[in-house]
C-alpha cells in the first residue's frame, strides 16, 4: 500500500483525509456514519468550542465515556490547542474517579450520559472541574456545545512536543499513574505500529477495545492515517460484536479473553469471524490451546500478535503472519514477535544494569521516538522509567532468540525465586493452560518457610471438565522442571481481570501475603 501521508502534528493524517477524500467514510457509530470531511469540521468545531470555554495550550480535559467518536474529536481538537484529552476508565468506582480525574488536573469534564449518576456523586470533590458536559441520551449536551462553536485551526505555538494524551496505567500495582504521551510521541506510533497490514478506503476496521487504553484509541488512529472506516462499538458484547461483523468489519483488533469466549461460544461464532481479513490481538498472553484454535477457524484470516505499553504509545513489537505459520519454528508462537521500525532494544541485568548474555533473559529496556515523556506530576516514577540515553525500563523480563524474537518470560515484580531458583510463570501457565480442563490460569508465588516462596497455580476449570488439583500438579511436574511445577493448586471460578483483560495478580496474592509486607 502507498506511504502514509506526511504528518508532523497528530491531526495531520485526518486533515489530510478531509482534503483528499472529503465524502469517503470515516466513522460509523450506532445509527449515524461520518464523512471525513464532516469529521473534520466537527474536530475543529471541537477545538472552537474548548478554546471558548478558556482550554489553552497546556491545559487538559478529560472524558469519561464508553466508546464513542466524541473522544476521538477531543483528542484531535486538543492537538490543535496544544492541550491535552485524559481518557477516564469508565469501570472505576467513584472514589477512584475522582482521584484519577483530580490527578490530571481536567478543567471540562465530558461524561457519557449512563454515568452521570456516578459523576453526581462525586461532582463535590472534583476541585478542578469548571463544568461537566453530558454526552449522549435524553439530556445530551455534546452536539449544542459543538454547535455554538466556531471552527478553529491548529493554535499558533502549538509544538509536536505538547501533551495531547493522558492515558492512565491499568493500575495493577497501587494508584494509576498518568502516562503523558505527545503528538510526536503519537505520529511515531501510528507511522510504526501497523506492521505489514495492509489497510484501504474498502476496509472497515472494528474499534471496540476501550479508548481509555492504548488497544482503544491508538488503533483507532491508524484509521485516518490509512484512510479506512472505523465501525466504532461502545463496548466488547456479544451482540455488538455480530453486529460489526454483519456489517461489514474486514480488521480488528481484541484481547485474547474476547477471542477464548468466542471458542467457548462454539463453532457458530467463530465461523462470524472467519470473515476478517486482518486479525490483530494483544494486552495480555493468548493461551496457546485459544491461539490454535483461532488458526483453524480462520485459515484466511492474517494473523498479528502485538506487544507494548502504554509508556510507548502502544505497540513495540509484532509478531506477524508469516511467523504464526513458520513451520520450521513453532516455539516462536508464544513469542512477542520482533521490534518494530523505530525501535531499539536491550535485555539488561536486573541487578548490575548491565546487558545480559545474547539469548539470556533479563529487563526489557526500550528506546523509541514512542516513548513517553513521563508520569503527569510524578518525578520520582518518571526518573525510574526513563534512564540515561533515552531508554525506558519496562518492568518485564524477557529474552531475544538468535532470529531476534521477543520472549516475554514474566514481569519483574512477578518473577517467583524458590529455593534460589527463578521461575518465570508464564512458561508454567502455558503448560498448565495445555490441560483439556483448564480454562484460564495464573501462576503466582506464596510464602514458604524453606524454600522463601513456592509456586502456586491458581485455575478456573472448563465447565463439566473438574479434576482433583494433584491430578494438574503431576501433569506439570512430567512436562517441567520439578521446582518449576506448582506445590499447591487453587480452584476458582473466574480470574480476576483489569479492563484491558490482564489477570489481576496483586488480588491474587492478596490472601497469602502480609499486607504491609512484599507481594513478590
């Protein structure tokens, strides 16, 4: 396919699309489609309406809301300001909104109409909020705060290096911290990120991961940047999700946990899905028995496994097509694929800061034009993440092959030490996750008077598929290291999961570990 368009300011690409295709689709939500050009003018409309009510360059406004077009308007109308959008998790309880929407500092807060009654609750401690803005349903505000605008241009003094996202970590340690990620920041990963995929005016990419993460809001900007229509879905339903593929989605992009429930759903559902062109997936592992099963439902479909932060914009590695059919290496189907352009790597020592052995695991550190520029009003977080020469410590362990394959092997935090012996429990999740009674597990460690800690497998069976625990503890210990294999097995009926579908080990750990002592 053709280059993307020349882009210096994140709005370029729709801008660019506006002039060039200005009846071509844009967006389609509920019962209304957009051309880009009318796009466009509600974009500017956007950023006339902001600049009316003070919004300037430096300043951020944040949206509470499922998905919707709005929040993308909000997005580019900031870029034109210099300002910047905090995407809200709309799954938070009130005490948890208020601090996140305190903690980005938001002068207009935008509110889709279902949650006005939590927002209600808490309006009295938003001390930054200068006015609410209802989004949607009988009591809408949106479209006559539009309305009454001016449409305005990019602002003069407007920089690529301004913040134009605040996108808050999944939090699974502690309070979320604000991830500030630039336009520079934004253009690069939306020019890197989209691997070999191949997108058109004849597509119809599907955006139905939450805007509030990056699986949201930066997928849906490959949209203008290719030109291709995005059928925008508040949320991942089952009867939303059929819908999109009636009408016509030829790319999207979903959890793994979406992907194990169409399975669960049976062959019906699938053979829906086997019409995608592109399938791209990401955000947490796929289990391999779910990635198999994928594969042999939709043989046409291409396949993209990504790896990323949201620290980086996204996506830093793919796994693409041709390497979840390599024959030759089938071990590469639980990697993360190969960095992208762009970007630079380096597997360091945990404890010396000094570049392991090539094939060893160690702390993935990044460099990239994707990186952020930091924690909002976080020093001492920002001076951990970012070290001397650009590069951002991600927190996971992992290792390089000798063809320049990812492994993701654990996170720092969750690496298991027993007995002076590391364990990494992703290699001992999937092959638990290969029993047939297994639906979903997490590995974590415990507490151990001998060895420090032991491993622990917690697991949610198939339905009709229940088994003694020891009969999963042997079917480890055959097929792995004897200290490697879980000592004790808990059954649960479902595993904790964030909203961007990552298993929730802190919660996990919570019943075995002291509270004010470690968890790791």
């Amino acid at each position: 396919m053709p280059d993307l368009p020349d882009a210096t300011y994140l709005s370029d690409f729709h801008q660019h699309r506006a002039e060039q295709d200005p009846d071509g689709r844009c967006w389609t939500y509920l019962d209304r489609t957009w051309t880009w050009a009318q796009a466009w003018d509600d974009v500017r409309r956007f950023a006339g309406a902001l600049q009316a009510e003070g919004i300037t360059r430096g300043d951020r406004i944040a949206f509470l809301d499922k998905n919707n077009p709005a929040i993308l308007m909000a997005t580019q109308a900031s870029c034109l300001l210099g300002s910047a959008n905090a995407i809200v998790n709309w799954r938070l309880a009130g005490d948890e909104l208020d601090y996140v929407i305190n903690d980005a500092g938001a002068r207009i807060l935008f509110v889709g109409h279902e949650l006005v009654p939590t927002i209600d609750l808490i309006r009295d401690r938003l001390v930054g909020v200068e006015r609410v803005v209802v989004v949607g349903g009988e009591h809408d505000e949106l479209d006559a705060f539009l309305a009454s605008a001016e449409p305005v241009g990019r602002q003069p003094g407007v920089e690529p290096s301004d913040v134009c996202l605040v996108m808050y970590s999944s939090g699974t340690t502690g309070r979320p911290k604000g991830v500030m990620l630039t336009q520079h920041n934004m253009v690069e990963h939306t020019r890197n990120a989209k691997g070999d995929v191949e997108y058109g005016p004849d597509d119809t990419m599907l955006v139905a991961m939450p805007m509030f993460h990056v699986g949201g809001s930066s997928y849906a900007l490959f949209g203008p940047a290719t030109g291709t229509h995005g059928y925008i879905i508040r949320e991942v339903d089952p009867t939303l999700l059929a819908g999109a593929m009636a009408a016509g989605v030829t790319h999207a992009f979903l959890v793994p946990a979406v992907v194990a429930g169409l399975l669960q759903a049976g062959p019906q559902a699938m053979q829906l899905f086997s019409r995608l062109k592109v399938f791209s997936y990401g955000a947490a592992p796929m289990p391999l028995p779910v990635l198999r099963g994928a594969l042999e439902h939709w043989p046409t479909t291409q396949f993209m496994q990504v790896y990323g932060m949201t620290e980086m914009g996204g996506v830093v590695t793919i796994l693409d097509d041709a390497a979840h059919r390599d024959e030759d290496h089938p071990e590469r189907l639980v990697s993360a694929g190969r960095p992208i352009p762009g970007v630079e790597l380096r597997v360091v020592d945990v404890a010396t800061l000094r570049d392991v052995e090539p094939g060893q695991a160690g702390e993935l550190w990044w460099r990239t034009e994707q990186n952020t520029v930091g924690y909002l009003g976080r020093p001492d977080a920002t001076a951990e993440l970012l070290q001397d020469g650009g590069w951002l410590r991600s927190g996971d362990i992992g290792r390089v092959d000798d063809g320049g394959f990812v492994f993701i092997e654990d996170r720092v935090k969750d690496m298991i030490i027993t007995g002076g012996e590391n364990v990494y429990s992703p290699e001992v999740e999937r092959v638990l996750a290969e029993h047939p009674a297994v639906l979903e597990t997490a590995v974590i460690g415990v507490p151990d008077d001998t060895w420090g800690e032991s491993v622990k497998a917690v697991v949610a069976f198939r339905p009709e598929h229940q088994i003694d625990p020891q009969e999963l503890i042997d079917y480890a210990r055959e097929r792995l290291a004897h200290y490697k294999a879980p000592k004790s097995v808990d059954v649960v009926e479902a595993l904790p999961r964030n909203p961007s579908g990552k298993i929730l080990k802190r919660d996990l750990r919570k019943g075995y570990w002291p509270q004010d002592g470690r968890q790791v």
